[in-house]
C-alpha cells in the first residue's frame, strides 16, 4: 500500500504540500494540487481517513438535525446538503428532532458527542434562548427556516409573511372574498408569519379577517383533509382555500372532492412550497414556491466558508418567495 511519503517523492513536493492537499487547505496552488493528486492516481493511493481527523483534528462529518425524514420539503433540502458536503469531501450525519423539544436537545447532543465539525438545524422546539446559548459554545451551526435577531448571521430563511401575502393577494387578485385558510402548527415561526402575511393582504383589501375560516393543521396531507372536513361542517361560507404548504393543500384538495365540490370552479386551492407533486395534482397546484434548495445549499455553503476555509463565497441569509401560477384557482 502506498504511503504519503511515496506520493511527495513522486509528486516532488514537501509531506506539507501533500497535507494541505489532502485537507483541502485553500493556499494550495492549482499546479501543486494537480501534481499531488496525479501522484496519488498513479500509486493508488487512498488517504487514512481516521489519521487524517486525528492530524486536522476535524472528523470532516457535518451533523444534520431537521423536524422529520420523510416528506417533500425535507427530502430536498437533506439530498441538497448531502450533495454539497459530498462534492467537497465530507459527510452528513442526519438524525431527526420530531418537533419535540427534548427529542431535538437529544439530537444536539448525540451530534456533538459524534464529534461533528459544525450544525446545520432545522428545529421548532427549542428555545431561542437555547440557541443564542448554544452560539457561544465551540461548535460552529447555521439554522434553516428560523430568523433569531441575536445570531441572524447564523440563520437561512424564508420571508415567510411575503409568502402568505402573495398568496392571498393572488386569491384577492382573482375576485375572492371569501378565504379560508389551513396553517400549519401556530406554534411554529414560519406558520404565524405566513398567517400575518395573509391578514395583511386581507386587510389591505379592507376583507375582514374570519376566525371561523381558519384550521389550524400540522402540514400533513391528512391535516389539509381534516381542515376541509371542519369548515363543511361548521357550514363556513369559502370560495377558495390558501394552505400553509403543499402536503395539506393536496389533502384539502382531496377533501373537497369527498364533498364533491369542483377544483376551481367551486372551490379554489393555492399552497405553499412549490412541492415537485404539485405540477401531477389535478389541476395542478397554484403555489407559492419556497427555494429549498437553494436555501440548504447556501447554509452548507457558509459551514464549508467558515468552517473548512475552503472557498470565499458570497452569502445570502434570507430567500425570497414566488407566486407560481397554475391552474386550481377560479377568477370570479
């Protein structure tokens, strides 16, 4: 097996430069870097991964905490960052929170005592103050679809009231009065604000705001069926329906088909997410689209920036949304 001295010798380069290559030190030069990795190519030569954390003392491993592992807008944003830490030669270790405070404090915890460079988390339950707090110790994490003030620095997120104010003014827009309105938990930041956003809208438009046109889901498809199920029951008067993301708008789609109401005709849909299934509900899905993708891959970005000193990137905190127009709302 070859060794990394053999791989100076034939690269003629000091064990340094070798070093440097191997931990992606960014004051390598393109023609060093060129000759180191000829050099391994030829002799086969494939580094010691554990010697190699024990030299840069980094176990070039980046811990992952988000709320769920299934669905749409995790699975994209979890094959971003992994696509990401892969092509500069690390790896994401991903474990799940479930929106439960103390099930995210353990997952904190077991991704630390991994011993993992940095954090990237997507966490409802803990504490702002846990997080502030958590910014003072040694390790380095940004924090996905979460706005706290005190570290903003560290944080990538959407303007979610935006996104609700769009998409009511859409609805608005479209001659409907009449909005009900499915959120996701309201103990969650990204709920209340797309719910502010759309009472804006409503009362730009001078349309009063109904407490008895909102049901307060938990951004399952089932939550958007049961939605539709309670405003049909409590007889609400509705001419379209603004859901807090896609899963649920694909439920109260479904929903409203059980009471055999036509989509748009009877009732109009807007979601919220840009989901890939959206464009295969019938008719597809008006919706306000939420750059997943680019927002994980931007907090990846910054860890790889601030934390592995491998590239000078421009970072950008917060995204904003798109009204994307399809065909499951009605102009009256």
């Amino acid at each position: 097996m070859a060794t990394i001295y053999e791989v100076s010798a034939l690269a003629g380069v000091s064990l340094s430069s070798v070093s440097r290559v191997l931990n992606d030190h960014e004051h390598v030069s393109k023609k060093t870097k060129e000759k180191v990795v000829a050099a391994m190519n030829k002799l086969n030569y494939r580094p010691n991964t554990i010697a190699r954390s024990l030299a840069s003392n980094r176990s070039n491993s980046v811990g992952v905490l988000v709320s769920e592992l299934h669905g749409p807008f995790f699975g994209a944003m979890l094959s971003s960052i992994e696509l990401e830490l892969r092509n500069a030669g690390k790896h994401a270790v991903i474990t799940a929170g479930h929106s439960d405070e103390q099930s995210e404090i353990d997952g904190l915890d077991f991704l630390i005592d991994r011993k993992c460079d940095a954090l990237i988390l997507l966490v409802d339950a803990i504490s702002d103050d846990y997080l502030i707090k958590l910014s003072k110790s040694k390790t380095p994490f940004v924090i996905l679809n979460r706005n706290i003030s005190e570290i903003s620095d560290h944080c990538f997120y959407l303007d979610n009231e935006l996104g609700g104010y769009l998409a009511a003014k859409y609805l608005i827009k479209q001659g409907h009065k009449e909005i009900a309105y499915i959120s996701g938990p309201l103990t969650k930041q990204d709920s209340t604000e797309r719910l502010a956003g759309h009472k804006k809208a409503l009362a730009e438009a001078n349309i009063p705001f109904k407490e008895n046109l909102v049901y307060e889901g938990n951004y399952l498809t089932k939550s958007g069926r049961d939605g539709i199920n309670f405003l049909i029951k409590n007889k609400a008067k509705f001419t379209a329906v603004a859901c807090s993301n896609d899963e649920m708008a694909s439920g109260a789609m479904r929903g409203a088909r059980d009471h055999k109401l036509l989509i748009p005709e009877q009732c109009s849909f807007i979601g919220f997410d840009n989901a890939f299934f959206t464009e295969y509900l019938y008719p597809q899905l008006t919706t306000i689209n939420f750059p997943v993708n680019d927002m994980a891959k931007m907090s990846t970005q910054w860890i790889l920036k601030n934390v592995y000193k491998q590239k000078e990137l421009d970072i950008t905190n917060m995204f904003i949304p798109k009204l994307i127009e399809r065909q499951s709302v009605q102009q009256n």
